[in-house]
C-alpha cells in the first residue's frame, strides 16, 4: 500500500464550502465532536473569530497527491498564561480513516508548534470509546494522564450508559511562556 503524502496549511474562507460543511452535517464523522451541522458562514465566522482573539487557529489536512482538502486539526482553545492548548483533529474525508492520516497531522504540527511557539502542553480530551483518535494521538507521542469515569452519556432507544474521559497529553521541555504569548501563526491575511 502507498503511503499517504499530506502537507499541512492555514484553513482559508475558500476551503469552508459546501463538502467542508457536509463533513460536520455527517453522524459518523460528528459522533465525537462538540461541532454539528454547521453552517458555511458561522463556519467562516469561528474560523475568523478565533484568530481575532488569538484563542485558536485552525489548519487544514490535505492529501499532497490528490490536491485534496480532508481534514481540520486545531490549535486550541490556548491557555496562554499557562501555556497549554487543545489540540482537536477531524478526518472529515472518511475515505482516508484508518490510514494513519490523523496521527501523522498530529505529530506533524506538535512538532511544529512546539519549535515555533514557545508552548509548555498539548492536550487531547477523549471519549473513551473513540479508540480511533486515542490511538492517533498516543501513536503521534502523547501519554495518557488522567480518566474521569463515567464523563459522557450515551443513549440509545433503550438505555443509557457511560463513558470515560481520557485526557492525553505531550509536554515540550523547551517551553517559553513569554515566547507562547506574543505567538500568532495565523493571520486574517492568511486564510484570505
């Protein structure tokens, strides 16, 4: 089997359109994720929104030899007086699970991040039954540090049950908080 090329780079307004938001509008794709059918211009807003703020910025996962755009992986939301951040990735393309996609954007961008910005944390806060995204994570370097039991319900037509939080974590020893707090990679020019 070929391996898959991927680059990554700034999520722009053009990206945000009708098969981006088809992604977001998918139960399989959604089933973890706090955003669900999302709109093109709220889409566009949050993406604006979080560079406004310096609270976030989010990068767009592309397939290097198709030329196509297949998922998001997101810086955020920063803490930056602690120098921590989220790190949330989605696999929107389904046809590039399983491929190992995810936890090479992972480690890809940790690296990056970590050289450029100064950041002390990256953190990943993960459902229990998404075994998909905690093993991208662990296998792009981060460690498990705590479980919360019994963290998420889930229903069906004839029951409720419960699962676990599991916060995943990847430390950078070379941290620079002052350096973290002046960081901005992305502009509104950027994602023009």
């Amino acid at each position: 089997m070929k391996k898959l090329d991927i680059y990554m780079r700034p999520l722009t307004l053009k990206d945000i359109n009708s098969k981006y938001v088809s992604w977001f509008a998918d139960s399989e794709v959604t089933e973890y994720l706090e955003a669900k059918n999302i709109s093109i211009s709220e889409s566009k807003e949050y993406l604006i929104n979080g560079i406004i703020q310096r609270s976030y910025y989010i990068y767009a996962i592309w397939d290097n030899t198709k030329n196509i755009h297949i998922g998001n992986i997101k810086v955020g939301p920063i803490r930056r007086s602690d120098g921590v951040s989220d790190l949330v990735t989605v696999i929107g393309d389904k046809k590039y699970w399983g491929k190992g996609i995810a936890s090479k954007a992972i480690k890809n961008l940790k690296e990056k991040v970590f050289l450029d910005s100064g950041i002390r944390k990256f953190v990943a806060s993960i459902d229990s039954f998404n075994l998909g995204s905690i093993n991208a994570y662990m296998k792009a370097g981060f460690k498990k540090e705590a479980n919360i039991k019994d963290f998420f319900v889930h229903k069906t037509k004839d029951e409720i049950f419960f699962s676990n939080k599991i916060y995943l974590a990847a430390n950078n020893f070379k941290f620079d908080i002052k350096k973290f707090n002046k960081w901005e990679p992305i502009s509104l020019e950027d994602i023009e």
